[in-house]
C-alpha cells in the first residue's frame, strides 16, 4: 500500500509544471488565487496534480470527473481568500477517505498543517455504526473538534457541502431530501452563525429546492414574471432616496435587495400571505463611509418616509453574535407600501457577507485575533461541551444552539451577555461562569425576585443570587436552552448524585448495623468478603452507592455483613446453596424497614427527593421510600399517596427523624387571599423576601367573590422558618388570610392536617 502511495506520489511530482499551466482548470483557479504570493500559486499546482492523479477514473453520480468537485471547492475557498495551506487541503478533501492515500503521504508531500486539515474534514464512513443518526452525530461531533482548533476546517466544510448541494441533481430524489434537510438544519445555521450570509441565502435556496422541488419551481416562475415590473419601482424609489441624501451632507450607495426564494416561501407560511402580499415589501440597501453616517443616514430616511414603531433595530451598538453590523429600519414609502432598509458602512458589509472568513488572520497569538474570531472559537467551545453519549441528543442540542435569535441582557457591572432566544437565569449563569451556574440559589431580573425558569427578555439586568451549599437541580434541565448550561449541569449532577449517594448509603448502612449490636463500619467481625461475594458491588464505596440509590436495601447487607459475627465457629466465605438461598429469600421477604428510623440533614443532594404531591420541609413527620436506582423519596406521614403505596409496599418505607440543625432549603406552597388594590402583591413579596425565603413562582387566581388568590411556591429552611414566613405575609396589610397547601396549588390548607402533623407555633 505504502509503495503505491510514494507511487502516486513520484507520478505527481514528476508530472511537467508546462502541461498543468495549460489546463484551463487551474489556470482559472490560480487566477481566482491570484492574491497569492507565486511560492503559494506553486503549491497548488502540485496539489491540483496530485489531486487530479489520486481521482483518476473516478466519476461524480452526474458522470462527471471526481477531481471537478475539490477543484470547485478550492474556488469557493479563493472566493474567501483562504490562504496556501487551505486551498491545498480543499483541493486533497477527499483523497484520504476515497482515494486510500495516508495521511503520512500528504503531510510528507505538503506540511502537517494540511494534513491536519483534511484529516478533520475526513469522514468517518469507514466506522461501524448503529444508526444513520450515529453516523452523522460522530461526523458532525469530529468536524468540531477539528474546527476548535482551526476554523478553516469548518469554512472548507462548507465550500464543500456549497458544491455538493449545487449539484444534487444527479442523486436520488429521497436522498436528494435528507442531504437537503440536514443541510438546512446544521450547515445553513452554521454559515449564518459565522456570518457567511451570501452562503446562508444560497444554501436556503438550494435546500428549498432539494426538499420542495415543485414548490420552488412555481415561486421561481412567479418571481421571474414579477420582476420587470419590481424592477422599475424599486428603480424609482432608488432615484428618489439617492437624491434626498445629498441635502444631509451623506454620500451613500443605494441598491435594491431582492429577497431571496426561501425567505418568501417562508413568510408565505408564517404570516399566511399571498406571494403578491411578500412582494409589497421592497428592501434597500445603504453603504455609506462610516459609523456616523450610518445614523445621520438614518435620520434622512425617517424625514423622507415616516418610520413604522418598533421596526428599527440598531445591530452597530449591539453587534449580532456572528459580527453582523447594521442599521434595520421600516418605514411607510409611496402610496402606503412598506420599505426596509439596512444601512452600513462598507466593512460592515464585508463582514455581513464574508463573516469570519473576511478577516481571518490565521495568527497564533491571540492578542492578534480579533473580537469576531474569538467570538468565533468560544462558541465552537460551547458546542463542544454539549456532547453526550447519546447522539440524537446531541444533534439536538447542537441545533439548538445554532438558532440565529438572541436576547441582550446585562450583568450588575454593565456587561453586555448574549444568550439564545429563550434563554432562563440558569443559561446566563453558566454564560458568566461555571462556578456562578452550579452554586446558583436564585436570580433577580432588574431589581426583582424572580424564578430561575423566567425568559429572558432584551435589556434584563440580571443578578445571580449563590450560595456555597447550593448545587444544581435536576429540573433545570426542563428550561435551560445553551448547550453549556446543559452540559454543565449534567455533568455536576452525575459527580454529586455518586457523591451524595455514596454518603448517605453510609449512614444508612451505619443506622441498619445499630439493630445488630454494630457500631461502626470498622468493626472487625464485619464480613464484607461475603457480602462482595453474594452481590454485585466490589467495594464498599459501590455499596454505599447500591444502598444510597435504592438498588441495595441497608438491612439486606446489614444481615450479610453480620453473619456469624455472633457465632464463633462462623467458618470462610462460601457460595450459598441453592437451599440456603432459597431460605435467605425467604427470609428478606419479611423483613421491613418496620421500627427503622432514617435520619436526614436536608443536605443530602439529589440522593434524596421530596415528594411534590405534599412538599414536605424540614421539621414535618415524615416517611421515606426507597426507590431502586432513584434513591428515597420522602413523602410527610399524613400524605395520603403515601400511606397507599406503604401497603402495597411496606418492605422499602422507614420512617424520617431530622438532625438538628437541619441543613438545606425546602420547597412548600402558600395560598394568601388578599384585597384587591394597587401594590398589594409588591407587598406580599415583600413580606416574604423580608423573612428571608426564596419566591419561586407565583401565580394568581380569582376566588368566587373576586377576591385575588395568590398561589406563592417559596423556599424555607424548616417548619420555624416557613411559621415565620406566614407571620410576615399575615401582618401585611390588605392580606385576610395565608395558609400552607399540602402540595402544590392543591387548595387543601393545612388545616387539613392531623394535628400530629402541625408544629406548635404555625
């Protein structure tokens, strides 16, 4: 195999520059190179030659040349003016995966730079996978990888799958669709996400076309036999604005913007229009010198056409997260027709076209990257972080974080956050850091308390709220939309339910050894040989885990580990007989957490839950259930889905004594009536902030009288603090009544209890 290689390799060496300089091919690609120094131009022909050779006799599904398709991805490239190195590497894309050359060879013959970069554009065909959907994750998750490390992974990538889609003709129509679909759902993203705009627009199009093809032939139609008369009124409007700017001092380029078919088909079907009711809108485009003209621009354009209220949009102070700059703007033109317009400089225009690829500098030290390619890099990062074992999720996750909307909100110090549309709390603490997400306690949204799970809107000021004993919740998962948060979170939740798990599967194997005359896990005559030997776990830390999860009941390895402690003549371990398993059974089967009692601090982490059908706190008479692999879940005594299932299954139930002092914060539910007037709810919030307890949620109700009813999820330490928190909310004026709910907007107060169950002073 090797000597073949350095075969082709000699062949394309050898191969007369005079012949190549003839080919018409790369005479235009290294014309289109042309910004090139000639030692660069003379790598790419060696490159085209051994390109060419490493493909020849191999054909395209349209019967055309292979070596036609890396030679017009190296032309898209030079359209970007990408440099020697990834040039090289678009024209030998494809020599390793179809060609059988080594990565070896092309790095001998043309550096390791360009190795490297076709290595990461490599796919992974040659791999076994389970699903389509595998294949396409493990693809797309190698492609990040290479293209955190050098962007111009991604920017072949996409020249790549530009060609290919340009020539989809030759394919099946079913794979015609899914190529399309995947494009449009992960590579159009991905050139809006770095700005290649023109990119963008085109895959749009293509993919319209790919997935809609009888669609898109009757738009196409349509347009083609609107545009003369489009033509000549957009030409008037444009006389009109170019000769209205002079008067401000402002010299500008104004061109007519013809929306693309995709964008009409698309607001065809979002605002249910007609294809004539999409093309009243008419758009137009302003270049002008510098920043300042793009506003004094602005004010000439609203003194010739009245401006529509909230269709301007300024993209110059708050840059998109792809480096767009612009002015948008809307206003009532002629006879009532609506016109947008953008208005830019014309590097902001460079840059809305090319995007990353405008100025990519290809340096090593970062002082020398500019704001857009580290913007760039970090964001590659996030997607990084977002991998999963799981590849529909985490195709999932990434195309989540590719959504081009995003919300502006501040830090305390003023910093400017960017965040996907829909972003909570949680996402912009992880986005601050992640300390700051996993220690996250609770959030105010411009001065107010308000739920983690809260939207995020332009111009929030937010405020993260932390505390050193606080950890992420498995909830958060349900709302947060980065890729980071949810990655993050996961990944604190697995190391803390281990840890937590671990610890309280201790103490409850320390609390089940008690009723054996057992004091402590190091007591010698304890038998863990027999218990390693009679059940899945091979150390005690994979025990206590076992017991704190509920996969091991404590008294179960209490019996084990007790075995023959009492009996001296108690001989070596063994494997039990059929019979003598058969009596252990037995045996297990009637035993019960019955006269157990487990202790809790109320820090116990996700090892332990509280039931959300009575949202016990610390303090209430409580009883626990172990669950297998979910560890316990504690209910309060008088809860009546607890006292049913502790029939149907009393071996897994203990009853719950608190240690003092209880750690933690609990969840619990209020419903306060309350007159209706003006500030009335500001007060109760009040009431409750000012006793110390986190609002969660509030939601309000009328009463059959009209009376406002306020349903108030808050978090309390205890049973003392919640009789607190009700004294506060009682006192507050316009309040005629505040009353604990057994669970969450249940309308059962606490009255409803036992009296067992109530504590002296609520």
């Amino acid at each position: 195999m090797r000597s073949l290689q350095a075969s082709l390799a000699a062949r394309c060496c050898a191969r007369s520059l005079s012949n190549i300089a003839t080919n018409k091919a790369l005479q235009e690609l290294l014309s289109h190179a042309g910004y090139l120094r000639s030692k660069e131009l003379a790598r790419i022909e060696r490159a085209f030659a051994f390109g060419e050779a490493a493909h020849s006799g191999q054909s395209r599904h349209s019967g055309e040349p292979y070596f036609t398709h890396p030679l017009a991805v190296a032309e898209v490239c030079t359209g970007w003016h990408l440099d020697a190195d990834a040039l090289v590497a678009a024209l030998l894309h494809d020599t390793v995966e179809d060609c059988n050359i080594s990565e070896e060879v092309i790095a001998s013959e043309f550096g390791p730079v360009v190795a490297g970069l076709v290595l990461g554009l490599t796919k992974l065909d040659r791999m076994e996978f389970r699903s389509r959907e595998e294949a396409q994750a493990e693809n797309f998750r190698k492609m990040l990888l290479a293209m955190a490390e050098d962007v111009r992974v991604i920017l072949i990538k996409l020249a790549d799958r530009l060609h290919n889609m340009r020539t989809l003709h030759g394919l099946h129509a079913d794979k015609r669709r899914r190529i399309a679909q995947e494009t449009l759902d992960i590579y159009a993203p991905i050139a809006h996400r770095l700005g290649l705009n023109e990119v963008f627009r085109e895959f749009e199009d293509l993919c319209f076309q790919g997935i809609y093809p009888t669609r898109f032939r009757v738009l196409h139609k349509a347009l083609l036999s609107a545009r003369g008369n489009r033509r000549e009124i957009v030409g008037k409007l444009q006389d009109m604005v170019q000769k209205h700017l002079p008067k401000f001092g402002i010299k500008a380029e104004v061109t007519g913007r013809e929306k693309s078919l995709f964008s009409i088909y698309a607001k065809m079907k979002e605002k249910h229009l007609t294809f004539s009711e999409v093309l009243d809108i008419y758009g137009f485009r302003l270049l002008v010198k510098n920043p300042s003209d793009c506003y004094l621009a602005l004010g000439a354009l609203h003194a010739l056409f009245k401006p529509i209220p909230g269709k301007f949009k300024d993209y110059i102070a708050l840059p998109k997260l792809n480096g767009y700059q612009s002015l948008h703007t809307v206003v009532v033109g002629p006879h009532g027709t609506p016109l947008e317009f953008q208005i830019r400089t014309v590097e902001m225009h460079r840059v809305a076209e090319a995007g990353v690829a405008a100025h990519w500098l290809y340096k090593v030290h970062e002082k020398e990257v500019s704001p857009l390619q580290r913007k760039a890099h970090e964001w590659m990062q996030s997607l990084l972080s977002a991998q999963t074992n799981d590849p529909g999720e985490f195709l999932d996750l990434v195309k989540i974080d590719l959504f081009p909307e995003v919300t502006y909100v501040f830090t305390p110090k003023g910093e400017i956050k960017e965040l996907p549309r829909g972003s909570t709390p949680v996402d912009f603490a992880y986005t601050v850091h992640t300390a700051v997400g996993n220690l996250c306690a609770g959030c105010q949204i411009n001065g107010q308390t308000r739920p983690l799970d809260t939207e995020l809107r332009n111009g929030d000021m937010v405020r993260i709220e932390t505390r050193p004993d606080a950890s992420p919740h498995p909830g958060w998962l349900g709302f947060v939309k980065t890729a980071k948060a949810r990655a993050e979170i996961r990944h604190a939740l697995k190391g803390s339910t281990r840890e937590r798990a671990i610890g309280f599967g201790k103490r409850l194997l320390e609390n089940a050894l008690k009723s054996h005359s057992i004091e402590g896990l190091d007591d010698p005559r304890l038998r863990w040989d027999l218990v390693f030997h009679e059940m899945p776990t091979h150390d005690r830390e994979s025990l206590f885990e076992s017991i704190g999860l509920g996969h091991t009941l404590a008294h179960v390895a209490a019996l084990r580990l007790t075995t023959g402690v009492h009996d001296p003549s108690a001989g070596r371990p063994r494997r039990l007989s059929a019979a003598a398993q058969d009596a252990l059974r037995l045996s297990l089967e009637h035993l019960t957490y019955e006269d157990a009692t487990i202790s809790l601090t109320g820090s116990e982490g996700t090892a332990v839950q509280y039931a959300s059908c009575c949202y016990p706190i610390g303090g209430d008479r409580c009883v626990g259930h172990m669950r297998g692999g979910s560890g316990l879940l504690v209910h309060r005594a008088s809860c009546p889905l607890a006292k049913r299932q502790r029939v149907k299954d009393s071996q897994r139930w203990a009853d719950i004594e608190w240690s003092d002092p209880i750690h933690g914060v609990f969840e619990t539910h209020l419903q306060v009536n309350m007159q209706d007037s003006p500030g009335s709810l500001a007060r109760v919030a009040a009431s409750i902030t000012a006793a110390r307890a986190n609002i969660i949620d509030i939601g309000i109700e009328r009463t059959g009288a009209g009376e406002p009813s306020v349903h108030v999820a808050i978090e309390v330490r205890d049973r003392k603090h919640l009789a607190q928190v009700l004294r506060y909310v009682r006192n507050t004026a316009a309040v005629s009544q505040a009353i604990r709910l057994i669970g969450k907007k249940s309308g059962a107060p606490t009255s409803a209890l036992t009296a067992s169950d109530r504590h002296p002073i609520n």
